[in-house]
C-alpha cells in the first residue's frame, strides 16, 4: 500500500498535503476541546442537560407531596415521576447525556451524581430513566418519554467536527487538485520521454507547467534535436562509405574474371561475395536504427506465414504456427527483415524451425525454434550487439540479431534469447499490439 502511494510524485504530494491537512484539523480539534470542552457537546444536549438539571434542582428543594404537583407542571417536557426505591430498570446507560447532565450539575454547585440511561421496551426506543443521588442520601428518579428526548441527539459530529469537516475535507480537495495540477506537466514529460523508444527521435517532448519543468522539457527538446542531427551525419557518412565501396568492389569483381587461375579467381570471389556482404549488412542495421518507417495496417500472420513458405519452398524444414489472420498496426518492411532474420538464422544453424504466432495479454510474441547447438549462455547477454558472433558456430556478419533487436525497440517491443532444454535455440519477438482501430 505505501509503495502505491508513493509510486508517483503526484501521490507523494498529495500523501503530504492530506496528512499536513488531517494533522492540522486534528489539532485544531484538540485545541478547541481543552480550551472549550462545553463546546464540544451538542447544543441539544446541552439544553436537554440544562432542564434535567432546573427539575432535580426545583424537585430536591420541594416537599415530596408537592413533587407530583410540580411534574404535572413541568408536563409539556413528559417528565414522569418514578420511585426511586424500585429496582432499575434494565437498559444501557448513556455516556454522552449522562457526561452532559453531571456537567450541569456541578456548574450549579449541585451536589448530586446523575446517571442517564435508556428505557425499557415498556418506552419508546428514544426514552430514558434519569436517576440523580444527591450527596444526602436522596434519590431521585424520572423518566423521559419520546415526545422530549425527539430533539435531543447526542451525536458523535461534534460543533468542533463539524467545522474541522466543512473547513478541512473542501481545503483537502483543493489541495489534492493543485498537487495534481502542479505534477501533470512532469508526467506529460514522462510519457513523452517514454515514447521516444518506440517513436523515435522526432517526438518533442513538452515544455509546459512550472519553470523547472519548463527547463526541463526544452532542455531534453535541445539534447533530442542535437541526437537527431547527430545520427543523420552518421547516416551520411555511412551511405557515402557505401556507396564509395561498392564503386572499386564492382571494378574488383570485373577484374577478377580476368584471372586465368581458377582456384585463386574461386577464392577472390568468396572474399568479394564477403565483403559485399559486411556492407550490405551494415546497412541494413543502421536503416533499421533510423529509418522512421511508418505504422501501418499489417495482417502479421500472412507475413509469418509468407516467411516460413519461402524457406520451405528454398529445402528447409520450416513449419508455421498460429492464427490464419491477426491485423495490427506496424512497419511492414522493418517486421519482414526481422522475421526474415530468425528464420534464416534457424535454418543457417539447424536446417530449419518452427515459428510460432500468438496473441496473449496485450502483445504479440513470436518465437522461433530450431533443434541447433544453441548459444553459449556466456554469449547470450551480448549477442544481439553489433558484429557480435558466437564463439561457437560464429559464421556470418553478427549483424542479423542486431537487427532484429532494433526492429524490436522501433516497434516499442524487445528480442528475449533463451536455450531450450530439449537443445537448440528459442528467438522470442515480442511486441505490443497495436490494433487497429
């Protein structure tokens, strides 16, 4: 529960202002009870006190024949003369209005002990027994019907409460709504920043709210635009290096089938076909890494399925798994190199796999299987690195993983490299799934 409550800057600050809110009013409550506790009863009460009080006090100073005389005057507050010599009647006694009567009694320097308790069943439910022993020995005892005590609530909403509810809960709202107004630009900010994985370097974050958070957001703007020039300069240079290689690689391969020895133009060729590959390769990777393909409706399950019959259809063993349609948004070009990858890397190390589709708790997961040797588990934290080839089996460039990698992050999901028990390799793709609306 506390690590829920203090999950978000707005829930910590409004954890503060509540308990300074609730510590506040509580004191002030304290604080009106010591110096005014008469006040903390309610004024029903106090009156229904303040009357018991005049009668015991009018009934101890008149002979006891003239008592009845002075009850059947005091009728229109349904005061009922009893003997007090009978036993009491059972009932639960009252603390509120037996605390308010003992009050009024000592206020009136009456030397008397009063105890207030609920009537019988003979009684209405709002009746009570009043039973006052004054300090002679004498006992008086009446009771009160409904018709009088209809008014009298001896309720727990205290004045003090009462006003500590009006005057706090309205100032604990407000409160709670600027904390939110004041921490709903840092999660804008947030969100913002969290898009920027899966959306890439053109989102701009924004720059509203307080001048912190302001400074922040433009700060961030500023470090995102130098980032994106950055990476379009690395682009540049790539293409150029690419472009500039491929130019004596073309010539080289024309000279090559100039060459009368057939062993050395055999071995020439392969280191040709090599290095044609390395460039082809880096270029791919880095067209994953920046290329801002956009989302687009694409059936997932047509592509896998397309995939694994072209494999098939080359003499591997490839099997596909999953639904026959299955519609989201993504970039469709990006989506097709990284199954591509997987499947050519089950089919380079087993001669083939299985692909599996599904859809499970908001995301889409593809897993590709084979029966291969696997990876060393010392190599399988950095194998989807750049250039990064397994110690064992290491053929190829080390860029087909990298890849698929970087596929992962632009869709907002991430490549997952287990071995499986029963040997060989599980790739697992898993991406959130965007439908489409």
């Amino acid at each position: 529960m506390l690590r829920f409550l203090m999950a978000t800057t707005a829930r910590q600050v409004g954890c503060i202002v509540a308990l300074a809110t609730i510590g506040s009013n509580i004191l002030a409550l304290f604080a009106w009870l010591l110096l005014s506790p008469g006040s903390a009863v309610p004024g029903s009460v106090r009156a229904f006190a303040a009357d018991v009080a005049t009668t015991a006090e009018f009934l101890r100073h008149t002979p006891p024949d003239a008592r009845p005389d002075l009850l059947r005057r005091a009728a229109g507050q349904a005061f009922d003369l009893q003997d007090p010599n009978a036993p009491p009647a059972d009932g639960w006694i009252d603390t509120v209005l037996t605390r308010a009567l003992n009050e009024r009694l000592a206020e009136r320097a009456i030397a008397a002990h009063a105890t207030v308790m609920a009537a019988p069943q003979a009684w209405s439910s709002r009746g009570v027994v009043v039973t006052i022993d004054f300090s002679d020995g004498e006992v008086t005892r009446f009771a009160i019907g409904e018709p009088r005590m209809r008014n009298v609530i001896p309720s727990f909403l205290l004045p003090p409460t009462l006003g500590v509810l009006l005057i706090g809960v309205p100032l604990l709202l407000v409160m709670l709504w600027v904390a939110y107004w004041m921490t709903r630009p840092l999660d804008r900010l947030a969100r913002a920043a969290s898009a920027i994985e899966a959306a890439g370097l053109q989102v701009r974050v924004p720059e509203g709210g307080a001048l912190e958070v302001r400074r922040l957001g433009r700060a961030m703007n500023g470090l995102l635009e130098r980032l994106r020039e950055d990476v379009a300069e690395r682009a540049k240079i790539m293409a150029g290096v690419s472009h500039d290689l491929r130019t004596p690689l073309t010539r080289l391969r024309l000279r090559v089938e100039t060459v009368q020895d057939v062993r050395l133009r055999q071995a020439l060729g392969a280191d040709l076909v090599l290095m044609e590959g390395i460039v082809s390769s880096s270029m791919a990777l880095l067209e994953a890494d920046l290329r801002q393909e956009p989302l687009e409706a694409l059936d997932i399950a047509a592509l896998a399925s397309t995939v694994c019959d072209q494999f098939a259809d080359a003499g591997f063993d490839v099997a596909y798994d999953g639904p026959l349609h299955l519609v989201v948004r993504a970039q469709p070009v990006a989506l097709e190199r990284a199954l591509n990858n997987l499947v050519e890397n089950a089919c380079k190390h087993a001669r083939g796999g299985r692909l599996l589709l599904r859809e499970e708790e908001g995301a889409v997961r593809i897993l590709v299987e084979d029966r291969g040797p696997g990876i060393a588990e010392a190599d399988l934290p950095h194998i989807t690195e750049a250039f990064r080839r397994p110690q064992k089996n290491g053929n190829g460039f080390g860029l087909g993983l990298a890849i698929v990698a970087s596929v992962a992050r632009a869709h907002g999901g991430q490549l997952r490299l287990t071995n499986r028990s029963d040997g060989g390799l599980a790739a697992e793709l898993r991406l959130p799934a965007m439908e489409v609306a």
